[in-house]
C-alpha cells in the first residue's frame, strides 16, 4: 500500500470516529431533551471536541433554544 493510500485511510478512518461520536453525541442531548424536557435558555457547556462542534449539533442545540457555551482554546 503506497504512503497516500496509507494517509487517506488513515483520514477516512478519523472522519468515520467523528461523525460517529458526533451520532451518539446527538442521540444522548436528544434522549436527554426528551427526558428532562428543559426550559429554553438553559445553558450546555462543554470541552471543545470536535462532536460538540459539529454544525447537526449546533443547530439542534439553537432549535431547542439551548445556548452554547465552550471552554477556551488552550494556550
């Protein structure tokens, strides 16, 4: 297997983690809305992965009227 062969499986392989965490990330803030039934405004905060980034997540989070709050890059 060529050196770029190796190099797009590698990065087919970390897409394919990502939009997988991303998945169960979406599934557990739906599970949990369904659940608790939150009042708009609260506030989610998190880490800053690459799940809680993800634009399906983003967008859910603003349709449920939830705010977002990350931590800040670290230095």
């Amino acid at each position: 297997m060529s050196i770029r062969a190796q190099q797009d499986e590698t990065l087919g392989t970390q897409i394919k983690r990502i939009h997988e965490e991303s998945r169960g990330t979406y599934g557990s803030l739906n599970r949990a809305v369904h659940k608790r039934r939150p009042a708009a405004g609260l506030i989610f905060h998190s880490d800053r992965g690459m799940e809680y980034g993800n634009s399906l997540f983003k967008a859910r989070l603003a349709h449920l009227g939830i705010l977002q709050s990350m931590n800040r890059r670290a230095r």
